[in-house]
C-alpha cells in the first residue's frame, strides 16, 4: 500500500515529465541527469502499483492513472508555487511581470509608458522581452502580451483585446515611392519583399485575403525579428509587412505609409495569464491595452474572472 505522500522530488520529476512528455527534457528543465528523472518516476510507479506512461518509441504517453496524478501533482505545485511568491514579494509592493514579444516591447509597449503610469498610478510595470513563444506555464512572468492564434495552451487564462491587422507599408525614402504609392496591390509582385522569420506566414496570407496569386510573390532580404523588418521599411530599404499598431506611431509621424491599408488575420493581440492567477492589476492592464488599441471592451467576456 502506497504511503500517505510520495516523495515531493518524485512528484516534481513526474509533473515535469509529463508536462515536456520526455525524460530528457524533464530533466533538463529540472537541471538533473536523465536517470535521475527516470528513476523518480519508476519510484511512484512502484509505489502505485501501475504505471503512469506508456512508453511510444522515444515519447512518453500518459495513463488513465498517470493523467489523474499529473492534474493534481501540477495544481497542487501551481498553488505551492503562488503561496511562496505571495509571501516572497507582497504583490502590493511587487511590480507586475509583463513578457512580450520584443517587437512589440520596443515599438508599440516602450513609446506607450508614460502614458500608462499617468493612467494607471498604482502600477508598476517589469517588462521581459520574450525572444520565443513563452512556455506553457508561463513561466516567471505574472503576464504575456502576445500575437499569437488559437489554440492556447490549457494552463493559460486568455483575455482577448483586438483582432490582429497586417499590410504592407512603405517608406518616403523607398526608391520608387512615388510610384508604388499610386498603384493597385499587384504592383508588389513585382517587388522584392522584405520578411521577416518570426512571421514566415504574413506575405502569404495577406496575398490570399486580397486575392492575389501567392505564388507569384518574391522575398527580398529577411530579418531574424519584426524590429529589424520594421526598421528596414523605415530606412527605405523595401516594403514590408507588419501589424497595424506596430506602426502606427510612424504613420502619424509620416515615416511610413500604408497604400494598401490593413486587413484582418485569424490571429489576435491578447492578455495571457497562468488559469490559476488571480490578480486586480491584470484586468486593469487589458482594459488599458485593449483601449490603446482602439478596441472596445466585450460585453461577454468579463476582464476578472
């Protein structure tokens, strides 16, 4: 018969194992050796009686059983995990954790500051730019503002603030401004098109919503991030293509333009939190974001939980 508790660094071993279904990468994630991980979890299965995966070529599958544990094992962690937090830094004195994409941190967050303390007094900001998609638990950060399309991760609570807008914008300093500016959207299938690798996608889908053949499109230099991109188009080293409020703040100052106007993606700007964190100041900052994007509050999704 199994004791009363298993063993918190079994449990810990498990939850990360099925979490990354992998032992290398629980082990990885938990900063010890691929047998440690497998021997934890080896420890629980004897204990229990059954096993908790089916092992499928190099992957890992969880059991009837082992589902049941891992949603238990990672609640109770998550709720084991907040109670420190809260006791470690009041979250009355903390500043709330935001990550976001660093694109989005340079050119729309940063130039938008001032204005969200003078709107927001009692908050306090810690922005951590998010070089990749953040992982499923969110890990570190109270927050992510993201672009991103569904489906979301399980643990994450979403509030959405807009729907995303994409199109191609040009600079004064593009050499054949003058004539790109006054012609029909087929002219750029006879650019070269800045791209972007962190949105391999957007070329080809904005083509497709404007009926344009996708084939026929041709790539010009690519960057590694969205910021680069944008400064590129900027400098008059092409067009390129990016979400509407990203450049907005340069289309007000004239440094770019947008012939082609902008058109609806599938994807969405959004406010991602762990499902199990509850906090006042997170549903004030997506009130305030989803205002800043010009988008009015939803009737039918409430910001607090």
């Amino acid at each position: 018969m199994p004791a009363d508790l298993p063993s918190l660094n079994a449990l810990r071993a498990f939850v990360a194992a099925a979490r990354w279904q992998s032992m290398s990468r629980a082990a990885e994630t938990l900063h010890v050796t691929h047998g440690a991980v497998s021997r934890q979890v080896r420890q629980l299965e004897a204990e229990l009686g059954q096993p908790l995966f089916q092992r499928v070529g190099r992957g890992l599958i969880l059991t009837p059983a082992g589902e049941q544990l891992h949603r238990r094992a990672a609640a109770a962690f998550d709720e084991l995990r907040d109670a420190w937090q809260a006791l470690a830094r009041p979250q009355a004195a903390s500043a709330l954790v935001l990550g976001c994409p660093a694109s989005v941190l340079a050119r729309w967050m940063i130039p938008r500051m001032e204005r969200l303390a003078a709107d927001l007094p009692g908050l306090t900001l810690h922005l951590a730019p998010q070089e990749t998609p953040p992982d499923p638990q969110l890990g570190g950060l109270d927050a992510a503002l993201l672009l991103a399309e569904p489906p979301w991760p399980t643990g994450w609570q979403v509030r959405p603030l807009a729907t995303e807008r994409i199109g191609p914008v040009l600079s004064p300093r593009h050499p054949r401004y003058a004539r790109l500016r006054q012609a029909p959207a087929t002219v750029l299938l006879e650019e070269a098109l800045l791209h972007t690798a962190s949105r391999p996608q957007a070329w080809q889908r904005w083509a497709e919503a404007c009926d344009l053949p996708v084939g026929r499109l041709r790539q010009g230099q690519g960057f590694a991030h969205l910021y680069y991109l944008l400064e590129a188009a900027v400098a008059g080293l092409g067009v390129a293509i990016a979400p509407e409020p990203l450049v907005s703040d340069d289309l007000a100052a004239g440094r770019l333009e947008a012939p082609w106007g902008f058109l609806p993606t599938a994807g969405q700007w959004l406010l991602a939190t762990p499902a199990h964190r509850h906090d006042a100041r997170i549903a004030a900052l997506a009130t305030w974001i989803r205002t800043q994007l010009g988008e009015p509050r939803p009737p039918a999704a409430p910001d607090s939980p």
